[in-house]
C-alpha cells in the first residue's frame, strides 16, 4: 500500500510538473506573439504617420505654389492695367 501510494504521489508531481511546463511554455508563445504583434502595430502606425506627413508636405507646397502663381498673376494684372 505504501508503495502504491508512494508511486501515485510521484505521478501526480511529474503530471504536475508537466503541465506547469506546458503552461509556461504556451505563456511564452503568448508572450512573443504579442510583442511581435505590438511591434507590427506600432511599424504601422509609423509608416501611416509618414506617408501622411508626405502627404501634407505635398499638399502644404502646392497650395504655397498656387498661392505664390496666383499672387504673380494678380501682380501682373495690375501692372497691365495701370500701363
């Protein structure tokens, strides 16, 4: 009795053993697929805020482009009118 006892205390330590190397392995793979995960998002989200800015910078200097076209052709209306 002593024996078998002694045996299925040693089985339920390695089951518990085992299993709290399964948990800890499968939190690792949890653990790592986040950080991957949040890298990606946060590389995302940087190449959106770049391309934006891009985006702005395009559109900042066309409209200073514009503005700049406009104000010459005004400038030179005037200065045909008052010729």
């Amino acid at each position: 009795m002593t024996n078998n006892l002694s045996a299925e205390i040693s089985n339920r330590l390695a089951d518990v053993d085992a299993e709290e190397s399964r948990a800890q392995s499968a939190e690792l793979v949890l653990t790592n697929n986040l950080s991957t995960e949040v890298a990606n998002r946060i590389a995302d989200v940087d190449a959106e805020e770049s391309r934006a800015q891009s985006a702005e910078l395009v559109l900042t200097n066309n409209l200073s482009a514009e503005i700049s076209n406009r104000l010459a052709d005004v400038d030179a209306e005037e200065s045909r009118a008052q010729s």
